[in-house]
C-alpha cells in the first residue's frame, strides 16, 4: 500500500467538518495556546504531544494516520479512549499543517530570492527550455501574456 501524506487529505475545513464544530473549535483553542509540544510526520502519519490544560496530568499522546478506507486516530485522553476525535487531535493537526504552511512559504521565499539573482535573459530562457517538454507550464506562459 503506497503511503499519503496526511496534508493530502487532511485540509482545516476537511477537519472542522469530520470532528464537528464543537470539537473543531476546542481543538484549535489547544493549539491556540501553544499546548501541543511538538509533531512528527513520517509517509501517511502524523504522531503529537499535547500538554493537558490541567496540571499534573501527564502529556497527552496523539496519533492519526491514513488508511485506505480513511483516517484513524489514537489519543490516550479519556475521550481518545473511547474511540473519539478529541481535541487533542484536531489541535495536533492543526499544528502539523501550520507546520507545513511556513515550510512551503520559506521554501517559495528562498526560492523568488534566487530568481531575482538571475538576468531576465536566464529566467527566460530557463522557462521556455522547460516549457517545451511541459505543456501545462507552455500553457501557463501563454495566459500570461494575455492578460
């Protein structure tokens, strides 16, 4: 079975509207507060930390993960065990994707900061070389031109 990333299927408004708005809204004021301590992402799972609001309860584990026939979840909560999507779920993917989202937006500033470095000359002939083998961006470059 190929992996996917969760990023792939799971979008902010995909969640608000799997979890419902109550749970959405708890889990986003979790994040909101800086609750979840850390996430890792590896093929189609994401894993997560998340402090309890309540002090000397331990760090509540999270782990969601994509299958063929949807997504999973584990969240040692007392909600989690029950087999719900609990806050401390939705918090912790909330975190992944705002992760994701400053990855991608460092990624395209390093990225625009390089093509300024090239002579017009060079960005030019380095998209139409390009453009030959690929029609979607030959037909990107032509809307372009009639704007």
């Amino acid at each position: 079975m190929q992996t996917v990333p969760l990023t792939n299927v799971l979008h902010r408004d995909t969640l608000a509207m799997i979890v419902g708005g109550r749970t959405f809204a708890r889990g986003e004021e979790c994040f909101d507060e800086g609750r979840v301590l850390g996430t890792q992402s590896q093929g189609g799972e994401l894993a997560g930390i998340v402090k309890p609001a309540e002090t000397g309860r331990r760090p509540y584990e999270v782990r969601i993960w994509v299958r063929e026939d949807g997504l999973s979840f584990d969240c040692t909560c007392p909600m989690g065990n029950t087999r719900q999507i609990c806050k401390h779920t939705v918090a912790v993917t909330l975190a992944h994707l705002d992760q994701e989202r400053r990855r991608a937006e460092a990624e395209q500033s390093q990225l625009k900061d390089k093509l300024m470095d090239l002579s017009l000359r060079e960005l030019l002939d380095g998209l139409l070389t390009r453009a030959r083998t690929e029609p979607a961006l030959m037909a990107a470059l032509h809307d372009l031109t009639r704007e």
